[in-house]
C-alpha cells in the first residue's frame, strides 16, 4: 500500500464526521431562528420575584445552597445574638425547674382551706366517720314521714350516722330502747309514759305529730259514734298510740264506758281485716288504711286532725342513759330530722315526698298523695318538731296507765335539744 493510501482515513470514519457536522449547523440554525428580539427593560417595571425552588437536598445543604444564590441579602442586625441568648434563657430556666417538680410530684400535696366567698352559706363539713345506729317506727303510717325522709333523702348521712331503720311495735320498743337494741324510737307519748311511771327513763326529744292523725272508721251502718254503744272497736295494742287515740275520741262523745277497746292484730292494717271479717264493728285506722277504707264502703265517723284536740301521736325518743352517753349522736340525729321536717314542708318537694311516704307505706302513688295531704298541714304547722306538752297532758288523761292522768307532763319530753338544732327565726 502506498504512503498516500495510508493517510487516506477510512469511510466510515468520514461519513461519522458529516453525521456530525449535520447536527451541529442544525442545532445552530435552530437557536438563532427561535430566539426572541432583545428589548431593554422598562425603567419603572419592578424586578420579578423568582419563587423559591423546593429543596432537594436535606436543610442544612439548602440553606447553605440559598445563601449562595442570594449574595443581596442584607446582614443580620447585631441585636440578634443578643435575642438569640435572651431567648435562651427560659429553656435553661425550665431544665432547671424539673428537679423541683420531681420534687413537688414525690411530695403529698397539703390540702388546701377554700374561704367561701361573702354571703355564700358553706357546705357542711364532712363527718370525720360513719357511726351505725338502729332507730324505729311502730306503724307504716305517713306520720313518720320525716323520719323516712330523713333517712332516704340522705340527711342522716350527712351527719355522720348511718341508720338501719326497721319497723317494730310501740310497745315493743320500749323493751328494745331500754336494752340497747334500739338507739331511737319512733313510738307515743303513751308508751314512754307508761313505761316511766313504771320506772324506766325514755324521753321523748322531739314529735312527729301533736295531733292525732288517727280516724275512727266503722260499719256504714253507723252514722254517728253514739250509734256504737255496745259495740267493740279495734286497735293495735292496749297502751299504744291508736288506744290513746280511741279513748280521746270516745272521750269528746261521752261513750268510754259504752264501746269497748279490743287490741286487734297489732297493726293498723290488721284492724281494717278484722274489720272486713265482722270481728269488730270499727278501728282506729291512719293514712293510707284510711283511704282502702273509704274504698271498702266504710263510714268515718271522727278524723282526728280535723277534730283538732291536741294529742301526741308519736315522737323519737332515746333512754336518758343513751342522751347522756351518746349526746353527740343524739344532736346529729335531730339535726337531721329538723332538716328532713323543713324538707318534707316545702311544696317544691312535694313529688320526692309523695314518692317516700308510697315506699314506706307499702303503696302506690294514688295513696302516698293521701298521706302526704293529711301530714302536710303537720310540717308546715310547726316550723320545728317540738313536743306539745298540751298535746302530753292530753294523751296522759286518756291513758288509762295508773298515776298518769296526775303526772308532771314535763318528766317524760325534752325540748331543749331540737330548739338547738332548730333553723333561725
């Protein structure tokens, strides 16, 4: 091969080179046909702002990258390092903290005292401890309403005294008040007399009624008391309530030595099915008896409260030995009984009312609204449940218990601790 063929370079390399070459003046040729006449700005247009490109890089990288690209930014006021240490200043006062709130979570907070503000009433102190105690009621009558209020209402329980309250006959709660079964009776003056005149030491402290919310109800064949001479008429007991309350009645007729007196069952529903039965020609009977009486065709003949002769029906009372001992529980009792009385007289609580005298009286609505009606001229008669010693001495000269009717009515109640606990006024 000649030297001159040896220089020749070959054809595919040439034909490379014009590939080349073609793609660079078309490139060329594009550029300057597409590229827009260069005007000068405006004098007054403002610069446009460019947005901020979205970083790609982690933070430290772009702020490094951004303060590259904007070498306008002006510098940094010499103020800042001195907000920078101010700012400073509560994170190192908050790590100082944590040690004392440690500190203070380890420790018991102190109770705090809130001072009530002027004029407001504060709420009672809560008892230091619950003290149990047994009271009762001799009938489920609607006499003791505030005695059943006092206990389902909650007010006991405020006063530090959790009272198991069941229900037992008057004259078997003597027995009871005087072994120490019982702490507090619900029971008439009449037991308490007869069981002092015979040497015990009861004291009645406070009434649930100075009249006698007993009616006598009889066969409506009779139309008038007078019409029942030689007749017999039923009561609980001999000695209890309902007896004081027959002799008070026969007594304003002239008829005690005309209609004998026959204990009949024990209770007041009792008398009433004796009744229905034939046994006896009428009974002394209480709300709600009274209404299934009216239901049953039979006649009332007196309605004790409407007669309006004051007789205690019944009171609570303690043994002397228990007041003396027990003083403090005494005094929180009655002043929770003083509250429930108040209660019970309010015409706002007229349906709560209603619905404990229907659960104690093992009734329904209809009658717990009779109940309440026949006691609620009692609440609000008396603004606090003081014994009447008329409403004593009456009851003693109907007793029938020796000595009674010449006893100091005085020896046998004690006013003086419900006035303590009585509201102002």
């Amino acid at each position: 091969m000649s030297r001159q063929e040896r220089l020749k370079p070959p054809m595919s390399q040439c034909l490379r080179w014009i590939a080349a070459l073609v793609v660079v003046l078309a490139t060329a040729c594009t550029a300057s046909t597409s590229a827009p006449p260069t005007q000068p700005p405006a004098a007054t247009s403002a610069p446009t702002a460019i947005p901020a490109a979205k970083p790609t890089s982690p933070p430290a990288t772009a702020a490094a990258a951004g303060a590259t690209a904007t070498p306008n930014i002006p510098p940094q006021p010499t103020a800042v390092p001195a907000v920078a240490t101010t700012a400073a200043k509560p994170a190192a006062t908050a790590a100082a903290a944590v040690p004392a709130t440690r500190e203070a979570a380890a420790t018991p907070p102190t109770s705090q005292t809130t001072v009530p503000a002027a004029g407001a009433t504060p709420p009672p102190a809560k008892p230091a401890a619950t003290i149990s105690v047994k009271g009762a009621y001799a009938q489920a009558s609607s006499v003791q309403g505030a005695l059943y209020i006092a206990r389902e209402n909650g007010f006991f329980a405020r006063h530090g005294l959790e009272v198991d309250l069941s229900q037992v006959g008057g004259t078997q709660q003597v027995a009871a008040l005087l072994s120490g079964e019982l702490q507090f009776g619900a029971l008439g003056a009449n037991e308490v007399a007869n069981a002092d005149l015979r040497g015990a030491d009861l004291v009645m402290i406070a009434t649930c009624s100075d009249l006698p919310i007993f009616s006598l109800f009889a066969n409506k064949k009779y139309t008038a008391v007078p019409e029942l001479a030689g007749q017999s008429i039923g009561v609980t007991t001999a000695g209890s309530a309902t007896d004081a309350a027959a002799h008070l009645f026969l007594k304003q007729f002239d008829m005690l030595d005309k209609v004998k007196i026959l204990p009949a069952g024990g209770t007041v529903p009792a008398i009433l099915a004796a009744m229905d039965q034939g046994n006896i020609a009428g009974g002394i009977l209480s709300p709600p008896t009274t209404s299934r009486a009216e239901e049953a065709g039979y006649a009332e003949l007196v309605n004790g409260a409407k007669l309006g002769v004051p007789m205690n029906h019944s009171g609570i009372a303690v043994s002397r030995g228990y007041l003396k001992d027990h003083a403090d529980e005494v005094k929180n009792f009655l002043t929770a009984y003083q509250e429930a009385w108040t209660y019970a007289a309010d015409p706002a609580n007229r349906a709560g009312v209603i619905g404990v005298l229907a659960k104690y009286t093992q009734s329904d609505e209809r009658l717990g609204e009779i109940s309440y009606q026949a006691m609620i001229p009692i609440w609000t008669g008396n603004k606090t449940p003081r014994v009447n010693p008329q409403a004593v001495s009456n009851l003693l000269q109907v007793s029938g218990v020796p000595d009674a009717a010449t006893a100091n009515p005085d020896q046998f109640f004690d006013d003086s601790l419900i006035d303590s606990v009585a509201p102002p006024g």
